[in-house]
C-alpha cells in the first residue's frame, strides 16, 4: 500500500483520518504523515491500516502497468 492507496480508500469510504485511526488502532499523525509522504509506515502499522480498509470494504490493486489503486468491493449481495 503506498500513500496514493490510502488516499484513494478513504475517499471511496468516505472517511475522515480520526475514523479511520479509530478503525485500525493507530494514530491519526501517523496516517497524515504518511499520506503527505513525510515518512513510511512500520510492518504492523500498515498491516493494521490494510487489514481495517480491507474490512470496510477496499480491494487493494497492485500495480500493474498503470499504477496502483483501490476499488469497493462489491456489496450487492
């Protein structure tokens, strides 16, 4: 997950830093740091970031000749 992700999925969510630091269990400073490219995330931190998108509904996408993204998962059941 890059900075750009991370971005990308909140705005998908519709959510604000303060959710989703309450979501993963994480600061909201870490998130706007390192959605500003001030700094990188340890292993456990981006796990629980990913792990909390992933949940709410983020399919992450690698890159893959055009750049990586996110997309919503589908809800219709």
């Amino acid at each position: 997950m890059d900075s750009s992700q991370l971005r990308m999925a909140r705005a998908g969510l519709k959510i604000g830093v303060r959710d989703l630091a309450v979501m993963a269990g994480v600061t909201t400073a870490t998130i706007t740091r390192f959605e500003n490219e001030r700094g990188g995330l340890n292993a456990v931190t981006q796990s629980k970031l990913k792990a909390a998108l992933e949940a709410a509904g983020i399919i992450f996408i690698d890159q893959n000749g055009n750049g990586p993204g996110v997309r919503l998962r589908d809800r219709q059941g």
